[in-house]
C-alpha cells in the first residue's frame, strides 16, 4: 500500500518546497530541520496504521481512558542520509528501539549503480514493527538491500518504509520486493530518474545537503 502524502493538502508541502528550493538549500541547517520535520508528520500519519490498547491514565482530578501504542517500532536508518528523517519519527516514538546501516551508492562507468550494505547495528527485531527511513528513494535497491541485512536480526511483523521523495520507479520496485503488506510511506512521488539514478526534479544529493561534501 502506497501513502502519498502531499496528495492532500498540509504543511508537509510547505516543507516539501523548501527543501526542493536550490536557495533555501544553501541553509544546512534548515535543510535538516524540513526533513526532521517531515520524519515527525509522517511518523503521526504511520501511528494512525498501529495497534492500541486501552488504558488508565491517573491525573490531579480523576482517572482518564487513552488508548496507547501496545508496542513501539524499532526505526531502522540507511547511513548517512537517513539521519535527519529518522530523528524526527524517533521524536514521536519516545521509546522506539532503533537500528542503522550502511548502504552507499557506487557509481560505475556507463551510469551502473551499486549498492554496498556493510555496517549494520540493529536489536532483535523478530515479530516488531520495523520503520524503514530512506529521505530519497531513488532506485528502490538500497531499500530492499538493506531489507534482505537486516533480516540477519530476525523478521519483522510488519514493515513501514518512510521516504521523502521516490520515483515511480522505486515504489514498483520496493512493491515487488518487499513483503506482501509492507506499507510505503512518501511524502512526494517525481516520475523521472536521469542517467545517475537521481531523481528529477528531486533534490539533489539529500546526504550532502544535510551534511557537507564527501570525497
Ligand atoms: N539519493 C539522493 O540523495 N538523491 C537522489 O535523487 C537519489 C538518491
């Protein structure tokens, strides 16, 4: 099941712009801020997806019923770029256990991609609910790579990708190849890829927007 958030209106676009504006983009640090803010928006709108138990809550005047979240997720992130997406959903899942990993794009001559996963640091993750954040999803490869490691710790119950913008490509890819039920959560779909598997219009390079060059 695919979520496109921006279909609707709300703030996300507002966030959605400025971190597409190559002006607003010279700002680092609101960079980071719009994709930590749009982690927080889409982890609300995943939360609604979860399952709740009833509960007493004891307050100065009484006793008050909420339902509360049986079981938090655990918030897998693809190095580096996934960090700011992830500390806005961490934000919102107070007690979230949370996993990393390293996925980086080669990129060949001729306009071949490789995906490398080598770090990955995760808790057991057998029956849980796993949240998969990945700002750009380009290709959908490093997705269902890191998907395939992560599996090393267990199988999830259920799992939710976050991104913040993917191609059209990527959603069919990542459809096809993660499990039946896992639920895509987007806040834009670009239609376009160009020959270096970036999307278009994108954003550019999310890691170096948010963190500097690399060599
Ligand atoms: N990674 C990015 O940061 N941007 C893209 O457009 C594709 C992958």
């Amino acid at each position: 099941m695919v979520h496109e958030l921006s279909k609707s209106n709300s703030i996300l676009n507002q966030f959605i712009t400025e971190i597409r504006n190559k002006d607003v983009q010279k700002d680092p640090l609101r960079f980071r801020k719009n994709l930590e803010r749009m982690g927080e928006i889409m982890a609300y709108e995943l939360s609604k997806k979860l399952d709740y138990a009833e509960t007493k809550v004891e307050t100065p005047l009484g006793i008050a019923t909420v339902n509360q979240l049986k079981n938090q997720p655990v918030i897998a992130s693809i190095l580096r770029a996934g960090l700011t997406l992830h500390t806005g959903i961490l934000n919102f899942f107070d007690h979230a256990e949370n996993a990393f990993i390293s996925a980086y794009r080669e990129e060949k001559d001729g306009g071949e991609i490789k995906v490398h996963v080598e770090y990955l640091a995760s808790p057991d993750l057998n029956g849980k609910t796993l949240i998969i954040a990945d700002p750009m999803l380009a290709t959908g490869q490093s997705m269902s790579l890191v998907y395939e490691a992560i599996l090393r710790n267990g199988t999830p119950a259920k799992i939710h990708t976050v991104s913040a913008i993917a191609s059209r490509q990527a959603i069919d890819y990542v459809s096809k190849h993660l499990p039946t039920g896992t639920e895509i959560w987007v806040a834009v779909i670009d239609e376009e890829l160009n020959s270096n598997s970036y999307i278009v219009p994108g954003i550019g390079d999310a890691g170096d927007l948010a963190f500097g060059l690399k060599l």
